[in-house]
C-alpha cells in the first residue's frame, strides 16, 4: 500500500458508508405512508439515525488504535450490510425501526478511517488528507440523496421487491457486504511497523482517559458537535423540510433540493483542512488575538460563521422562497464543511500517537447534534419549520465562547497535556 491508495481506500469505504447511513431521507414520504407515520415521528426516525454513534465511535476509535483499521471497517460494514438487506424484509415498524437503528451505526465508520489516514500521513498533510478523506465520504450523503430516488423512482418495480425503499435497503446493504470484503483484504493498518507499535502501545484505557480529559479533544469535541452534528440533522431532515415547509411535493425535487447541502458539506470539507495546513505552515495570522496558534484561529473563524449562517437559514425560510432556504442551506453546509475540516486537521496533529482514541470522543460527542437538533426543527410548539435552525445557532454560542477560552494563547498552548482530570501518562 501507499498513502494515496489507503487515502482512496478509506474515502470509497466511508463515502458508502454516509450513503447507506441517510438512505433513508429521500424515503420518508412512502415509508410515513406505509407505516403511518405522523412528521414528529420522522423527526424522531431522523434522530434515531444518530442514537448509536457517540458509544459506537468511541468505542471503534480505540478499537482503531488497538487492532488496526481495516480489520474494525470490514466488520462494520459487514453487519451494517446485513442488517440493512434484513430491513428491507420487515413489515412491523417496530422491527424496521431497531434495524435500521443497527443500519446507522454505519456512521461510526468515520473515525476509523480518520485514524487510518492519520497512520500513513505526515503532519503537513494531515489536515488535507483527512479533510479529502472526510469531505469526500460525507459527500455519500448526497449521493444518496441525488442517486437513489432516481434509481430506485416511485413505482420501481424489481425481480425481489415492489417497493423503492425496500430495494434500495436490500442492495445499498449487498454493496456493504462486498466493501468489506475488499477494506479486509486491501487495507494494511499503518506505513510501518514502528507506527504502528506507538499507536497500539498507547491504545489503554488509561491512554484513552488521560486523552479523552485534556481540553484540546473536549473542546474539539464540542465544537464538532456544533458543527458534523448540525450536519448530520441537516442531511436527515432537509428532504422533509423542503417538502413540507414549502409543499414541494416532488419526492425527487425536495431530495435534490436537500443534496445541495449535502454537496457543500462534503466536498468542500477538504478546503477547511487545507486552509489550517496552510496558515500552520506559512504562520499566516487570521485573529491574532490567538497568538501563534494558527490552525486554532481558522477554527474558530469557521465556527463563526457557522453561527451567522443558521440565523440566516431561519430568515431565508421565512421569505417563503424555497430557492432562497437553499441557497441559504448551501451556505450552512459550506461552514459545517470548513470547520470540520479545521477540526479534524487539530485533531492528529495534537495527537498523533493516538489518533484513533481522539477522533473516537471528537467524533462520538460530535454525532449528539444529529440526535437533538432534529428534534428541534420538528418541535411542534414552535410557530413554524423555519425557527428551529435560529434556536440552534442561540445553543451553539456557549460552545462559541467555551472554544475561544481553550483557543487563547496561554491554555492553548498546553491544551494536548492539561485537562479537566489532573493525571498524566506516568501516573501508576
């Protein structure tokens, strides 16, 4: 293996793995019809879609350090294929929901590879790679969005099934299975052996609790769950949004609608960590109030923005236009794309022996969002769809003002050794 071949390895991976994570947003319609589901209960399906992911991302992080990554992708996307092609079978949605709970799990997926590419990278590459990496595979969702409606339309009709979602589930999951197969038998863990032992001697709980303590993941942490969490709520919610707040009633146009986030979410994260590579290697100030701490200045600048933009997306929703909430959406994704990005960059980079440990709590408390935020926009005692996304930009402030505390100069440059547990690695 080289870098670029696991680099493309593990984007293919993660990329279906997003796709068959949210393959259910462009079905909420026909699926509520079937099952007889009311708009709050798809919120509550929406959020389900992230109730495994903070457990099953720290676990798999330091599953990551300890076996290596490609033995801990092939298996996920072995039982997530599985799972996915059994739900297509259930008639009873009591049986549905709690396979397509075990389905979504498929999104945990993200901090192995995270803690793949950080194995084969050095630091000046690290927020490149992992942002291609990352902005790439979360593009699936809008692969999702954009491609299985269309081949699975409204009246599909196959050799195994009649009903779109159904086969969509049945053969997202057989591709699941087969990806799997092939991370297993492609995938090689680390670019040397040396790399791989300091990865693994620090895979400990002990490791793993004196890192998970110190304030750069916490305040990582907190700030993905302002911004990958917004986008997980994004990518589950916007198809029913833009149907139902708009009474866009074509299946098609709503998903397609709702992919545009998706897009610049994805594919622009890559842009987030080039940007912090770049102001870390040319010592390019962007807030100087942050000292020299360059990649800490990007971030925080990007989370600024992803602020303004959720006020922006609740005024571009009351206009009534629905090219305007996309636009105003398209905008949205642009920031969750450019400090994830930033974040993920910080994240090897502070530590690189262990990697696998830090993306799994950054990535776990990050995925909370995805769980509360749906509840929000669904709220029935708010006045209309639209105010849910300014309520979340009031919640993200205290995680604001928390961020630039740990990002002033004199915390920040301690942030990877003191923590809010006093202990340290040479502690017996």
């Amino acid at each position: 293996m080289t870098k670029w071949r696991t680099l493309a390895l593990a984007t293919i991976g993660f990329n279906f793995s997003f796709l068959i994570w949210f393959s259910f947003a462009p079905f909420t319609g026909p699926m509520a019809e079937e099952f007889g589901l009311s708009l709050a209960e798809i919120g509550v399906l929406a959020s389900a879609a992230i109730w495994l992911a903070p457990f099953g991302r720290i676990l798999t992080g330091w599953l990551s350090d300890k076996f290596g990554a490609p033995t801990v992708f092939a298996i996920v996307l072995g039982y997530v294929g599985v799972f996915s092609m059994a739900s297509a079978f259930a008639e009873s949605y009591a049986v549905f929901f709690v396979e397509r709970l075990i389905v979504a799990t498929a999104g945990i997926t993200f901090v192995i590879g995270i803690q793949h590419v950080s194995e084969w990278f050095d630091e000046t590459q690290l927020g490149t790679a992992e942002g291609i990496y990352a902005g790439i595979g979360n593009a699936g969702a809008a692969g999702g969005a954009l491609i299985l409606p269309r081949v699975f339309p409204t009246g599909w009709e196959g050799p195994l099934f009649a009903t779109n979602w159904r086969a969509a589930f049945f053969y997202t999951g057989l591709v699941a299975v087969g990806l799997g197969v092939a991370y297993y038998l492609l995938g090689e863990a680390a670019k040397s052996d040396k790399k791989r032992a300091a990865t693994k001697d620090t895979a400990s709980f002990k490791g793993w609790f004196y890192t998970a303590t110190r304030y750069g993941t916490v305040v990582l942490a907190l700030a993905y769950l302002m911004t990958f969490g917004l986008e997980l709520s994004m990518n589950g919610w916007l198809a029913t949004y833009y149907r139902e707040a708009f009474d866009t009633r074509n299946l098609t146009l709503a998903a397609t609608f709702a992919a545009t986030f998706s897009i610049a979410a994805g594919l622009l994260r890559p842009v987030g960590g080039y940007v912090s590579d770049w102001v870390a290697r040319t010592e390019t100030s962007l807030l100087p109030v942050f000292g020299d701490h360059y990649r800490e200045q990007w971030t925080f600048l990007a989370l600024c923005f992803v602020v303004l933009t959720m006020f922006g997306m609740t005024l571009a929703g009351l206009t009534g236009e629905v090219l305007l909430a996309v636009g105003a959406g398209f905008l949205v994704g642009m920031g969750c794309a450019f400090a994830e990005g930033a974040i993920f960059a910080q994240v090897p980079a502070m530590f690189p022996d262990s990697s696998g440990a830090v993306a799994g709590v950054v990535g776990g408390i990050g995925t909370v969002g995805g769980i509360v935020y749906p509840l929000v926009y669904a709220a029935p005692f708010l006045a209309n769809l639209h105010i849910g996304y300014a309520v979340v930009g009031v919640s993200m402030l205290p995680i604001l003002l928390l961020t630039a505390w740990v990002f002033r100069p004199q915390v920040a440059s301690v942030a990877d050794e003191a923590g809010l547990v006093n202990t340290t690695l040479s502690d017996d």
